[in-house]
C-alpha cells in the first residue's frame, strides 16, 4: 500500500463511491411509480396510442414519458392526462405509489367505473380534477377528507349519482371546488362555512335539493364567484350572501328560490354578474340595488318580482329588457313606465333614503359644528399649556361620545329601513296588466354588457397557479 499511486488512491475511492448504492430509497420509490403506471396501463381496454412510451423496456426513468411530470428529486408531481381516449376504470390504479403527487389530472377520457377509496392515499395531492367522463359513477369517496393539501378539487361534467360528502369540509385549503354537471343528489352539507379559503364554489348542474346553507357567509369577503345554478335549491337566498364582500360572480339561476331578493345585497359593490333568473323570487327589488356599482351583467327575469325597477348608477347601463322579462309586477326603466302601479309605496322608498341621507348630513354637521366651537373658543379661553392639553382631552372624549352616539343613532335609523323594507316585499298587491312591452334594444351593444367574468377570472386563477 505504501507504494500505491495518489492517482490510484483517488480512482479507487471514486470506484467505491460509485458502487456504493446512491440513495436506494429514492430509487425504489421511482421504480415503484414507473410499475404502477405500467400496471395501470395495462388494465386499460384502450387508449389512444400516446401512452407508448409507458414501458419498462429500456427502462430509465418515468420522467420522460407522456404526460409525466416530475419535481427535482425526479419524483413523479404531475400526471396530466388530458384527452388521451383512455377506456377503463382506475380500480387497478395503485395510489399509494405516489407520495409526492402533486397534480392529477385525467380530463376528457372515457373513464368509468368509481372513483375509488385508495385516492384518499394520494396524501401530497394540490389539485385533482377529473372533467368530462360521463361514464365515472358512484359516490365521490369519504376518503377524499384526508387529502388536506388540496387547493382545487374540480369534479365536473361526470355521472357520479351521488351525495356531496361531508368530509369535503376538512378541506380546509381548498380555493376552487367546482363539482358542476357532476348529477349530484341531495342537499349542499353544511361545509360551505369551514372552507374560508375558497375564492370559486360551483356546484351548478346537479340534481341538489334543499336550501341554500346559512353557513355561507362565514366564507367571509375571500370568496370571489359562487355558481349553484340549475339546481332544485329552495327557500329564501340566506342574507348571509350578502357579507361576501369580495363577490364579483353570483348566479342562482335555474332554482326554487322564493321569497325577497337580500335587503342587503347591495353591499356587493364589486359584484360584476348577477343572474337570479328563474327562480319563484317575490316582493319588491330592494333599493339597496342602486349599490351594486360594479354590475355589468345582470339576470332578474322569470320570477314574481314587483314594483319599480330601482333607478340609478351603473343600472341604468343595463339596457336589455329580457334581463326584467316575465315579471308580471315589475315596471319602470327598461321596461314600461309605471303609469298605473302604485308608485306610492317606491316613493316612500326613495323618501326613507332622503331622510337617511339628510340625517348623515345633520349628524356631521352638527358634530363639526360642536367640535369646531370648542377648539376654537377653546384656545382663547385657556392659555395655560396644561390646560389646554386637559381640554383637547376633554374635546376628544366628547367628539368620541358624539361620534358614538351619532352612530347608534344611525344603526337604529338603518334597522328601521329593512324592517320596512321586509314588510313591502311581502306586501302583494292586484298585479297590473302593465307587462313590460320589450323595446327594440340595440342588440349587439346590449350583449356587449353580458360578458362572463367568471371564466376569466378562473383563467387568470389557474394560469397563476
Ligand atoms: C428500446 O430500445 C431499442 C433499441 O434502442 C428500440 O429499438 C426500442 O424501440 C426501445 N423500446 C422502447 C419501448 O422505447
Ligand atoms: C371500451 O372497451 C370496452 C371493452 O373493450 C368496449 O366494449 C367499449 O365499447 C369501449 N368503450 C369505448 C368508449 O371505446
Ligand atoms: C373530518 O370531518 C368529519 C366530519 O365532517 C370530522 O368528524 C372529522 O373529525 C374530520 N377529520 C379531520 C381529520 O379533520
Ligand atoms: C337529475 O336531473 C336530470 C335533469 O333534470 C334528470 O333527468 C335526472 O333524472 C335527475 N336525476 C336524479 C337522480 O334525480
Ligand atoms: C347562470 O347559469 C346558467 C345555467 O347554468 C347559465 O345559462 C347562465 O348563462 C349563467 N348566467 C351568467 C350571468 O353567467
Ligand atoms: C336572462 O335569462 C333568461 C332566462 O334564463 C334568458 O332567456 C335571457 O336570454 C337572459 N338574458 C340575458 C341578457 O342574458
Ligand atoms: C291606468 O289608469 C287610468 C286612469 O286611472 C285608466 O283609465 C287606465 O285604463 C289604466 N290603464 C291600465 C292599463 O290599467
Ligand atoms: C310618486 O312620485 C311620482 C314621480 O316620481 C309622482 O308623480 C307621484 O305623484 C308620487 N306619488 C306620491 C303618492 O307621492
Ligand atoms: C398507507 C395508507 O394510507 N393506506 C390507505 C390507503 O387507502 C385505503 C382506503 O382508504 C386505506 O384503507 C389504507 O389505509
């Protein structure tokens, strides 16, 4: 050995490092992925031929075949299997080779058969979105709850048949649930209140029954479009809908909605689409409407509204008839004037909002006009420095008393509205037969307004992601 080379020594020591098995975990779990792909493709009745680069002859490593993605560890994060014509089920799917799964994608394919329970394995899983295989039925599985690391769960256009697991619920990061046209049955669970993440919830094109859950309005101000269109929702629309500040797409269209359209709903200033068409809504439109500042689409026909239409701000960009049609009670801009309906009953409306307006107005009047009498008389009357220091203390406790004082009487005043409010949307009246005559409107320029800000907003969400 003393006579050994250093160059030798050194090729020695590189021959060992060499031999030595690097990272023989990382390996297995590799070699694990690339079988169960394989297996998986093998239990497939037919596929388009794009997946002929899933093979273990010549065998390196998965990352290179079609529709496979890895993440630096040259562990599997992505299988997106977009239209690739698969036919068959995903029984022989082995899940819990894929630990590092990230993204699963399998859209616009034949799949049928279940969704099975070992997806619950899928334990890194961010997004699962399975569109487009109308021929994927049964429940969607329990163990859907343990997948915690989910952000969007897309569940669309599927026979599934089945109930809406509660377990969806544990999902608390979840940022967009769409399980539209998916035939779901039976009511939404109350789960909408715990996924204070979501910015989309679609569950639009079912077969679902009930109400609309209460707990909606704990998805406070995060949540940006809710879609529950073509469904069998009944009951009133929750007032809570109105606490979703960050509302810019609202469709309730399709349902057996009843009752007053929220008093408060004009709290949605950033609300770009609304569509309450067709459903078995009554009463007036509240006044609070005129509030609704960013409307650019907007759906009210086919339901039992009365009254005058409200006028003002961004409403009156909204030109097309059909949006009022088949209200029997409604009149006013876009539709027929309200010549014969009692106009009364929106004038004492418009009243309640002048008297409100006039009461802000005295309110800060009179507050500026106290605070200012005394800051100025103030300084004359007291020179002395600690003096004054105890008077503008003084001051501010009384303006903060003011203040306080001036905004219950404000709530109170507010309080009052809505109470008023309540009882005119419930008040019917013989309906005149002043139906709204559709006026000849410029179609094109009015379709210009009824673009769909959801999908954009979608786009721009994913293609961020
Ligand atoms: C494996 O390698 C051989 C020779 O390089 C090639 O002819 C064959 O097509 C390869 N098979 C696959 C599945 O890539
Ligand atoms: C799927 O494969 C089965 C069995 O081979 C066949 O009967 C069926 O028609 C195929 N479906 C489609 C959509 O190709
Ligand atoms: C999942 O949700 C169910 C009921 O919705 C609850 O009983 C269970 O504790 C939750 N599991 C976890 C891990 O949060
Ligand atoms: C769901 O609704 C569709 C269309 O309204 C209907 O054809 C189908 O029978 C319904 N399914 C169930 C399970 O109610
Ligand atoms: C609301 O949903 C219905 C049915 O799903 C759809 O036809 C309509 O275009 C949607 N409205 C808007 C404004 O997107
Ligand atoms: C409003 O909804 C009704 C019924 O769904 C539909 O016929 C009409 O075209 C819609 N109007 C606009 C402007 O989208
Ligand atoms: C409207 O009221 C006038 C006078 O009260 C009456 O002559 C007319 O017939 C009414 N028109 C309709 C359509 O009810
Ligand atoms: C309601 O207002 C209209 C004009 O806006 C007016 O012509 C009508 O006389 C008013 N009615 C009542 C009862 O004040
Ligand atoms: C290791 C592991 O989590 N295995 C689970 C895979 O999924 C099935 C069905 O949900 C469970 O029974 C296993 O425990």
């Amino acid at each position: 050995m003393k006579h050994l080379h250093p160059v030798g020594l050194l090729l020695l020591s590189c021959t060992c490092l060499l031999l030595y098995p690097v990272e023989p975990v990382r390996v297995d779990i590799r070699r694990r992925e690339a079988e169960a792909l394989v297996n998986w493709k093998a239990s497939l009745a037919g596929t388009d031929g794009s997946l002929a680069s899933w093979s273990l002859a010549n065998y390196t490593s998965p990352c290179s075949w079609t529709y496979i993605t890895c993440d630096s560890g040259k562990r599997i994060s992505e299988i997106h299997l977009n239209g690739a014509s698969l036919n068959g089920t995903l029984d022989e799917f082995n899940f819990l080779a894929f630990p590092h799964l990230k993204n699963l994608i399998l859209s616009w394919n034949g799949l049928h058969g279940t969704i099975p329970t070992g997806i619950g394995n899928l334990t890194s899983l961010v997004m699962l979105r399975i569109i487009g295989n109308p021929y994927l039925r049964g429940a969607i599985p329990h163990s859907i709850g343990q997948l915690t690391q989910l952000t969007v769960l897309e569940l669309r256009e599927l026979g599934l048949n089945s109930m809406l697991p509660e377990e969806i619920g544990n999902l608390t990061r979840l940022q967009v649930l769409d399980l539209s046209s998916a035939t779901l049955t039976g009511s939404i669970p109350p789960i909408t209140g715990m996924l204070t993440k979501l910015l989309f919830l679609s569950l639009g094109n079912n077969n679902l029954t009930g109400s609309i859950p209460m707990e909606i309005g704990n998805m406070i101000a995060g949540i940006v479009g809710i879609d529950f269109s073509g469904n069998s929702l009944a009951e009133e629309i929750p007032n809570g809908v109105t606490t979703l500040l960050g509302l810019r797409y609202l469709n309730l269209s399709g349902n057996l909605l009843s009752g007053c359209i929220p008093k408060d709903i004009g709290n949605l200033v950033w609300l770009q689409s609304l569509d309450f068409s067709r459903n078995r809504l009554s009463g007036e439109i509240p006044p609070s409407f005129v509030g609704l500042k960013s409307i650019g689409a907007l759906n009210l026909s086919s339901n039992g509204l009365s009254g005058r239409i409200p006028m003002g701000n961004q409403l009156q960009t909204l030109a097309h008839p059909s949006i009022y049609s088949n209200n029997p009670g409604l009149c006013g801009f876009p539709l027929n004037d309200c010549v014969n309906s009692s106009t009364s009953i929106q004038n004492e409306t418009t009243q309640a909002a002048e008297d409100m307006e006039l009461l802000w107005f005295y309110c800060f009047v009179a507050a500026g006009f106290i605070f200012g009498f005394w800051l100025y008389w103030g300084t004359f009357l007291f020179c002395s420095e600690t003096w004054r220091c105890a008077f503008y203390q003084y001051v501010d406790n009384v303006q903060g008393k003011t203040t306080k004082k001036i905004y219950s009487c404000m709530s109170c005043f507010q309080a009052s509205v809505p109470e008023r409010h309540v009882e005119r949307c419930a008040y019917t009246r013989p309906v005149s037969s002043r139906v709204g005559k559709i006026n000849p409107v410029q179609g094109s320029q009015a379709n210009a307004c009824y673009y769909l800000p959801y999908r954009t907003i979608r786009l721009s969400y994913f293609s961020s992601s």
